[in-house]
C-alpha cells in the first residue's frame, strides 16, 4: 500500500489466500481490520470452489449493514503454489480447503518466510505431523508465525468452564479419572447438511474423502482435543512426547444417501475416490465418527467427533464437554432441554451452605472480568446465566482469532505455551487415528 493517510500506514499486514476450499477461508474477511490491507492476493487452480468463496467475500461488501471492502485480486492456474511463493504479494497466508496438501503447503509457505494462519486440521495423518513439526521448525529459523485457527476458545460457556475450573474453592483440583470414567469428556455432533451466513452451503465432494479432508479425530477431534489442553493445562507447555498416551481409539462411519450427498454437494453422483466407501451404489459409508481415549499429563481424558446429517430443527452443532472436579462437576449441555444452547452447570460433590456462599462469592468475582454472569439453582447444583451480549455465534469467532493472531504479530511471537501445544494436539489426534485404523483393519494415510 502507498504511503498517505495515517490508516493506509497502519495497514502492515497483507493478506494471500492459498486455494480456498472451505468456507472458514471467507469468514476470516467477515470483517475489516484496521491493520490489514484491504487488497487480499488469492491463488487458486480455479473452480466452484474458489467461486464460492468470493461470492461470500462479495456477499459481506455488499450487505446493509456494517460491510466490508476487500479487493480480491485472483490467480488462476495450475501454478498456482509456486505461482505464490514467487511474487509473495502479501505476508500472511490464510489457508482453508483440500488437506490433502495442506502441511505440504504449510511448510512451503513458512520456508519462504510468508507467516501462516491454517484453518483446522493442520495435518491429518502421521505422515503429515512429522512434516508439521518441521514446519514449526522451520517458521522459527524465518521469525513467521504459524497458527491455527482455534474458534471454541472464544466460545463464552467454554471459557467460564475453563475460568471456574481454576477456582479451588468452586472446582477443587482435576481428578485423574480412570479408563472406564475419565475426568474430562468431551463430545462434539456436527452436521453435513447447513447454513452459512444465511445461506444452505454447498461441500466439495471432496469433502467426504478421508485422504481429503481428514478421518473426524484428525478434523473435527482437534478443537476437543485443544480445548481439553486449554481448560485443564492453560499456559502449559506441554510435551508430546513425555506428557500424552493414547489408550485406545476407534472410529466408524455415518451413512449417507446418494440423495443426501446430492442435497449436501449437488453432485449428481459419487465420485470415483469415494467408489472404495460406496455400498450397492446408493449408500455412503462417510468416515464421519471417531473416539479416542487417553492420559494427558496423568489425567484420563475421552474425545468423541460425530458427524450426522441433518440437526434437528432450530438445533445446530452441539457441544457436551464435562470436567470433574474434587469439589464439584462443570458440565456444558446443549440437549433439548437447553433449547440447543450451550449451557453450563456447575454440580457440586456435596452441596453445603458453605459451599454456596464460596461459589456466589467466587461468581461476585468472575463477573468484574464477565460483568453479568450469575448463577441460579438447578436440578442437582447451579446453571451460570450468561447475558446475550456474550453469545456472539460461532462465525464471529473467527475475527476474534484473526485479533489474537494480529496482536501475536504486532508482539513477533506466539505465547511460549502454544507451539508446545499445537505439537501435542496434532500429535495426539494422528496418533489416534493411526490407532483407530489399525483396531480397523486399515493403514494410516
């Protein structure tokens, strides 16, 4: 950007976006930023995917109200990686899509010295973490910065969940659990068929390819896997190597019509590299479900990812997440009762007088950081009461990331704690989906 004006001088980040496959790729330009040049470089081999993707970014300049201004300025070409690296037109590439070359393009991308923000998952099989590992390397020999895009952190009921479990007098301390009863359970549901920014979205068929876009434990798994470091280790460098045993793991898959598929990718047929998963031409066998079990730092944990089809009406993805305390239980539903919201309840061990006046006093305390939450009693302890202001939706989180990641930026380093745990995270949802094959009868990717 030429000098002028004090904002255009602000604008010191300029973004690239790198074969855009997925729709989280355009959510991270939901919004403006004062730091960021309105002109993003996008290369692309071309298609319906990278179509979709400006008609989103197109859709957000062109609403009512508060719109954004991006200039997209696209490469269209086989060549297009080299292409990029080449003209390096920006100095951060935000890369969402295909994963089957995502780490590959990863560490092209830091080797040049281009910062990276990946959307999830950064690798999707051991193959693909052993050549992550040398991409953190990598990205700190050329002082870039590579992130991942975490959104759950910024979900309120997580992050109280997080910030409770930190109060001795509410929590106690993190029980260790055991193999049949771990202390942190956590589960996720997402849905194939959905709405994006007001809009049923259509998938790649790619989609639905594990080599593709991953097993569930190595996708959708890494968001519990992260939030059971975030809320049960916050700031902890965590090593992969000394801290993590994968117990057991298992997957299996979700069955989708020829007619959902059309419905999901409007695809008329099954592709030829998903024959292998088809059964009598009509039925998709989708790898859509996994589960691994698992000592993180002495403390047994379980993470299930499930995909389904379609969420019940007025429903979405849903969330259950449980940590167990010695004095207490925090417990995030979603279910019908809680009208498909995320809602968190605090169960205590044992619920005396004196331990209901050290939780008001302690929620007294947490509300001049959160101002508003309060408790109220609920079958078997208290619900936490989170005002509306707090519950932003999930497509907000993503400038909330894109903000953290500017202010790492501005500072030239990410907190000591999150290289560590990017490592552990990847680690543990390859290493579990190496596990779950093997019990299948199946080789890694």
């Amino acid at each position: 950007m030429a000098k002028g004006s004090g904002k255009e001088r602000a604008a010191t980040v300029r973004l690239i976006t790198l074969d855009p496959g997925h729709f989280h790729a355009a959510l991270v330009q939901k919004s403006m930023y004062p730091v960021i040049d309105p002109v993003v470089h996008v290369y692309a081999p071309g298609g319906p995917e990278l179509q979709a993707h400006l008609n989103l970014v197109k859709q957000y300049n062109g609403r009512a109200e508060n719109p954004t201004h991006w200039t997209e300025q696209v490469y269209e070409g086989r060549d297009y990686l080299n292409k990029m690296i080449a003209e390096k037109k920006g100095n951060v590439v935000v890369m969402a899509g295909n994963n089957r070359l995502k780490t590959e393009y990863i560490k092209q991308a830091v080797d040049a010295g281009l910062n990276v923000l990946g959307d999830k998952p950064m690798a999707i099989n051991m193959e693909g973490f052993r050549l992550l590992e040398k991409a953190f390397a990598a990205a700190a020999r050329n002082n870039v910065l590579l992130y991942d895009i975490m959104t759950e952190r910024l979900e309120i009921t997580n992050i109280l969940q997080k910030e409770l479990a930190q109060l001795p007098e509410v929590f106690g301390r993190l029980k260790k659990g055991s193999v049949e009863d771990p202390a942190v359970q956590m589960e996720s549901v997402h849905f194939f068929y959905k709405y994006v920014s007001g809009q049923a979205l259509t998938r790649p068929d790619w989609f639905f390819d594990p080599a593709q876009q991953g097993d569930a434990l190595a996708d959708v798994g890494t968001h519990l896997i992260d939030l059971v470091q975030w809320e049960c280790f916050p700031q902890a460098a965590i090593d992969y190597k000394k801290d993590i045993s994968i117990l057991s793991a298992r997957s299996w898959p979700t069955p989708l019509t020829l007619s959902q598929f059309k419905n999901i990718t409007k695809k008329d047929a099954f592709p030829s590299f998903l024959k292998q998963y088809v059964k009598s031409d009509t039925l998709l066998q989708t790898h859509a479900n996994g589960e691994v079990n698992y000592i993180l730092k002495g403390t047994f944990a379980r993470v299930t990812a499930r995909w389904e089809y379609k969420a019940p009406d007025g429903s979405g993805d849903t969330h259950h997440s449980l940590l167990k305390g010695t004095k207490a239980a925090l417990e995030i539903r979603q279910g019908a009762e809680e009208n498909y919201q995320p809602t968190l309840y605090i169960l205590p061990v044992a619920r005396t007088k004196g331990y209901a006046e050290g939780l008001q006093r302690a929620i007294s305390k947490l509300a001049k950081t959160y101002p508003g939450i309060a408790v109220e009693e609920a079958q078997g302890g208290w619900k936490v009461n989170i005002p509306q202001t707090y519950k932003v939706g999930h497509e907000a989180h993503f400038a909330q990331v894109m903000e953290r990641y500017l202010q790492y930026l501005k500072q030239k380093k990410l907190p000591s704690w999150e290289v560590p745990g990017m490592l552990a995270k990847y680690y543990t949802a390859t290493k579990a989906l190496q596990v779950a094959q093997a019990g299948n009868g199946l080789h890694a990717q």
